[in-house]
C-alpha cells in the first residue's frame, strides 16, 4: 500500500470508528430512529468511500505495475472484489 493511501485510508477509518461510536451514543440516548438512521447512512457511504480509495490504490500500485500475465490475474481479482464489495 502506498504511504499516501495508507495515511488517508487511516484517517478515514478514524473517522468512521467515530461516527460508529456517534451511532452507539444515540441508541442509548434513545435519540429519534430517523436521525440514527441517517448516521447509519452516512457510516456506510464513508465505507464505501474507502472501498474505492483502497481499491483504486491496489490497481494503481498492483495491477498497473505488473507484467501482462500477472495483470490478467490480478484484473479477474479485481472483478471478484467489486462483486463481493458491490453486493
């Protein structure tokens, strides 16, 4: 993982850890089901977020720099990573 991707993704992980803590805050608080709802949304599209960052930072460090064989295997590897992140 290239440094920069790694300071980002730590940084975002950071972050949603709080947001997750947020969410757990508001359940006990018995804070309105909408509003913990929205959080719950937002905690996902964060996630999301991260999965691209991760998965553009592995094609651009792995896939990209290898060989053509390799990349034919790595590329079937992205496939499968996208139909499991996308389900």
């Amino acid at each position: 993982m290239l440094p920069e991707v790694k300071k980002d993704a730590t940084r975002r992980i950071n972050r949603i850890a709080g947001q997750v803590g947020g969410i757990q805050k508001m359940i006990d608080e018995e804070r309105y089901c909408l509003d913990v709802l929205n959080q719950i949304a937002a905690v996902r599209s964060a996630l999301d977020q991260l999965g691209v960052q991760l998965l553009t930072g592995h094609i651009e460090s792995c896939v990209l720099s290898a060989d053509n064989c390799a990349q034919h295997d790595l590329l079937q590897e992205v496939r499968s990573s996208l139909s499991r992140f996308l389900k």
